[in-house]
C-alpha cells in the first residue's frame, strides 16, 4: 500500500515481494480547501476542448525552453535542466494522467478538498504537468483565474479562457502581482529540493483566509497484515530508489512530513486526510484505484 494524506490549512486574518501485496498511501495537505474533481473523464481519451477557448501562453517562448535533451531514448526539460528527475515525453505526460484519475478515484471524483469559497478569484497550482488539473478547474469555476506552471511547456495549447499555463520553477523566487484565493499542488515527489521554502513562498503568496493544499505520497510499500517482508526483494527495491533520491536532495516521500512543514511556514487550521491506496487489482473495493497505481509504478521504474 501507498499513503495519501490530506492537510488543510487556513490563512488567518493579519511478503510479499509480489506487487500485488502491498499498499501506498497519499497524503494530501490542504489549507482549507475541498478537492473536488471535475465531471469523470475518458481515461487516456482526447480531451474535448470546451465552447471558449483561447492559446494557454501568453506569451512567446524561448526556443531553448523546448530544446529538449534526449537520454536512452526519452526526452526531458530544458529549462533549468537536471532540476527534475522525469522525463517530459509523450509516455510520462500519459502517465501523469493516469494518475489525475487515479487520485479522482480515491477522492470519490474530487479534485480537491478545500472548502473554498463559491466567489474565489485566484488559484495556482503548482507543477501543474499537463495541465489536467487546472484545466478541469477553469471548466467548473469560470468566474476564477486559473495558472499553472511548469518546468516544462507540454500542455495544450488551446484551454477554457480562464486558464493560464508558465514556464516556471516553482523553487525559484515567486513575482505574482496579486496574492491567490487557492495554492495546489499534488504528486512532486522527488522533486523538489527545499520543500521548507516553497511552502513558505505559498504561505507569503496565499491571501488572508486563503486555501492551500498539498497531496502527496509516502512511496514506500507496506502491508497491514505483514506478508510484505522487509527482506523482500520489492521492499528492498523500494528503499534503494527511497535512499538514491534522499541522496539526490530530492524528498520521495513528503506526504507524512507535509503537516509539519505547512505548520513551521506558518500555516494555522491545518487539516491532514490520510489515504490508502493499494497496488494491484487485488482489492475488490478499489480494484481500478490499484490498477491505476500498479500501471503508474511500472511505467515510471521500468
């Protein structure tokens, strides 16, 4: 098994060696906020553009940001290179889907939890990847500005009106002119080098009363009846990629120190939600949740 948590935090005024054996969990941390997940989606299927749309860059890139370098036959950022561990291919960009709808399974079709309210104006969301989430989030509140930014430039380029994609590194200095209603970010585990400062740069960029939610994953496997042993070969294999990461300075599992983090940025009302989310199709009450994981574990290791 996987963990998921969630946290919410308000801003106030001033063996089994066998994959099928085991579970991750998530862990979402949110300042009060709701995820709430827009209408279900064809998995994998193109995304129908909806009746108003426009580019989703404002403004012109530099060719180098799409330099793109090649390695063993998959392609990754070239925007402050090196700083992200993934590639940026077709594969990975599918990848990333499955696991939008993986995390919508578990969150019973939300995208967010935050209990947000009906007139926000602003919402960022950090690392937005292909842009799924942000895109499903300017389809269901219109009325908002949403941004998303990325190292990389691969999401479409036609999007609802109310959404804005930059090429952007979220560990750099923020310049936003105005404060956001909303600050997400889900599944940036490995990489992010200084979880600490980037919650504070959220914490300095959120308004008073303002919502901030972080999802994210303990990746190491475990199993709540003890058939996974902990010299198995799967157990082993997790905590070496656990360990080359953490020696990398790039944190694989933030989920269980998220609430800590939110609390010494400053963050007060706090809220953390805990996830199971197993790996393999062997759990009858969420079989397609540990489809969806055990596809995303090969694709990324293997």
């Amino acid at each position: 098994m996987h963990k998921l948590t969630a946290t919410k935090r308000q801003v106030l005024e001033d063996e089994g060696s066998s994959f099928a054996d085991f579970t991750d969990e998530l862990y979402v941390h949110t300042l009060p906020s709701y995820l709430n997940f827009s209408p279900k989606m064809p998995l994998l299927l193109p995304r129908s553009p909806p009746p108003p749309i426009r580019n989703s860059f404002t403004t012109s890139i530099s060719p180098s940001v799409t330099a793109y370098p090649f390695e063993n036959g998959r392609r990754y950022h070239a925007f402050r290179a090196g700083s992200y561990l993934l590639p940026n291919d077709d594969e990975e960009l599918e990848r990333l889907n499955i696991v939008h709808q993986m995390v919508k399974k578990v969150l019973d079709e939300r995208i967010f939890l935050a209990p947000l309210p009906e007139g926000f104006k602003r919402a960022l969301d950090i690392g937005t990847g292909t842009g799924i989430w942000a895109m499903e989030m300017g389809d269901a509140y219109p009325h908002a500005s949403i941004i998303g930014n990325d190292l990389s430039p691969v999401q479409p380029s036609w999007v609802p009106p109310n959404v804005r994609f930059e090429v952007d590194d979220c560990e750099s200095p923020w310049a936003y002119d105005e404060p956001f209603d909303f600050v997400f970010s889900r599944y940036m585990c490995t990489s992010v080098r200084d979880w600490p400062k980037l919650l504070k740069q959220a914490f300095d960029n959120i308004k008073p009363g303002g919502f901030v939610e972080f999802q994210d994953f303990d990746m190491l496997f475990y199993s709540e009846d003890g058939t996974l042993r902990e010299n198995s070969n799967a157990q082993r294999w997790i905590r070496m990629i656990v360990d080359a990461n953490r020696q990398a300075g790039r944190e694989p599992s933030p989920g269980p120190k998220l609430e800590g983090w939110m609390r010494g940025a400053g963050f007060v009302n706090v809220v953390p939600k805990r996830y199971k989310v197993p790996i393999g199709p062997w759990a009858k009450d969420a079989l397609q949740v540990g489809f969806f994981l055990s596809f995303v574990v090969v694709m990324v290791f293997f």
